[in-house]
C-alpha cells in the first residue's frame, strides 16, 4: 500500500420517481459504466469541501447550478481499497427542479433517465452500485449520513451521527 488517496464526488438527480445516470466514456478511472449523473476528481483547491466539487463538476459536465435543484444533500462517504490506492467517494443526492428540462446533455457521455426499480441491472462501478441501491431501499426515506466500507462482498454501511 504506497498511501494514495484518490478524492471523487458524484451526485444522483431524480425527477419524479426517475434518477438521471451517466454511461461514462473516456473517463481515466471511471469508463463504460452508467454512474452518477455528474461528478469526479476533487481540485487543490477543494479538498476539504465535497460540495464545492460536487457543483462544480454539475456546473461543467450538465451546466446545472445549484438554483437548478432542490433538497440537495450530502448522504454517503465511502472507502476502497483497490489497485495500490484509498478511494474515497462523496455522494450527493437532488431533484432537478420542475422547471428545469430534462434533457440534459453531457460531454462525459451519454444521460439517461432510469426508474428506481430498473438500476439494480445496470454495469456501475462497485461502489457506485451498493451506494444507489442503499438509498434507493432506505437512505432516501431519512436525513442520514452513512458511511460504507467495502469488502469483497459489497459494502458495509452504518449510520455517521454527528456528536
């Protein structure tokens, strides 16, 4: 283990009972997979500030700011450990605005509109797919924030309190 750590954020938009996805192509880490609606690698200048990257990356791969979306929330920070490095991800979860089309474009790839019950098919990166999956079945019935550690049988989530 060299002691590498690699910093992502990513954020899930739905509409209605539909999350946006993206099929990420040419990415260096993340590639031909569907994942979060946008999202990437923290800046210097963002390394302690999650959501300053997280709209960041909106701003530039979906050309959303924050006023485009509702009920923003930091909800899942996870760990992984894989190829000689600590992945450490932020996951972020909105709604797109009534008033805001749908019909985004990207320059990472395709965006499509998924219903809840059809992701649990799609190819996603491995956290990425436990993270959804979660708060899909409970997470986004609460206000919790969870962290999860993986393993090779999927993730381990529990509840983050603050105290």
């Amino acid at each position: 283990m060299t002691g590498k750590l690699r910093n992502m954020t990513a954020i899930y938009l739905f509409k209605g009972d539909k999350v946006l996805l993206l099929f990420r192509q040419g990415g260096r880490v993340v590639n031909n997979v569907w994942t979060g609606s946008a999202g990437g690698h923290f800046e210097t200048f963002e390394l302690n500030d999650a959501k300053a990257c997280v709209l960041r990356e909106m701003k530039e791969e979906l050309g959303l700011c924050e006023s485009d979306i509702q009920n923003f929330s930091f909800r899942y920070v996870t760990l992984r450990r894989t190829n000689g490095e600590i992945r450490q991800n932020y996951y972020f979860f909105a709604n797109l605005n009534e008033n805001i089309s749908d019909d985004l474009v990207s320059s990472e790839g395709e965006l499509k509109w998924f219903s809840v019950q059809e992701i649990s098919d799609l190819e996603m990166p491995y956290t990425a797919k436990y993270v959804l999956s979660h708060y899909c079945k409970a997470g986004r019935f609460t206000d919790k924030l969870y962290a999860g550690v993986t393993n090779e049988n999927g993730v381990d989530f529990i509840e983050l309190p603050e105290y």
